[in-house]
C-alpha cells in the first residue's frame, strides 16, 4: 500500500511539473514578411520605354526616404536610361498593379522589362550606380 501512495505522488508530481512547463513554453516570434517586387515590369507603363534600362522608384509623398532615393536615381537618367518616379498619390494604379507594398522600392530592369536588381527602402548612391552599372555590363562594379 505504501508503494502505491508513493508511486501515485510520484505520479502527480510529474504531472504538475509538465503542466507547469507547458504553460511557461513561449511563442515563437512571427516570421518576417516579405515585400513584393515585381519580376517583370511593362515598359509601356513608364517613361520611354524604347530606353534599354529602366529605373523605376516606387515612392510616397509621405515618405521622407522616397525623396533620397528619387533624386539619387534621377541622376542616373541618360540616353540608355530611363528614370521613373511612381509616387503613389499619382500612380496608385501602378502600384496596385505591380503590388508594391513597401516604399521606396527601386526596380532596375532591362529593355524586355525582366528585373535585373531591386532595393527595399533607402539605398546609397554608390551601391544604387554600382547595381545599374553591373546590370548593364556584367563585371564593370567592382566587388560584382
């Protein structure tokens, strides 16, 4: 009879304790969400689409970033590229289109329209020139 008591407190006493780790167990954090680019943009939808590159900034009028990155990639505007400034206000339709739910978002993709290279939110001058650099010559940024 004793060892049935025994075993029996035993018994309550794990039951307890994996009652007491259960409920002490923490949540795993929620995965990161991921933004959309666009694999592919219709040249048509943009300034000059007979221009063998486009760089296109998905932008906000709210967004302080957006600026930086608008006048950092109009530089960029030449005979072989095309700089597009899609603010939202002015383009929802293109940004509703090509799914864009995080800004700024700059696509850089070729004459067929096929993204070549993408930055999500703010980008430096040299890592935005070097990216349409190696897109249009592979091999020509250093470190590419």
């Amino acid at each position: 009879m004793e060892r049935l008591i025994i075993a029996a407190v035993l018994i309550a006493v794990v039951g307890v304790v994996a009652l007491v780790s259960r409920q002490r167990r923490t949540a795993d954090a929620p995965t990161q969400r991921e933004y959309n680019v666009p694999q592919q943009l219709d040249r048509a939808d943009f300034v000059r689409p007979d221009a063998p590159w486009l760089v296109a900034v998905f932008s906000s009028a709210t967004c302080d970033v957006c600026a930086g990155v608008a006048e950092r990639a109009a530089i960029l505007e030449s005979s072989e590229v095309a700089v597009a400034v899609v603010e939202y206000g002015d383009a929802r339709a293109l940004h509703e289109k090509y799914k864009i739910d995080a800004v700024p978002t700059l696509v850089v993709s070729d004459a067929q329209g096929v993204t070549r290279k993408h930055f999500l939110g703010p980008v430096n001058a040299t890592d935005m020139w070097a990216a349409v650099a190696e897109a249009r010559e592979p091999g020509s940024a250093p470190g590419h």
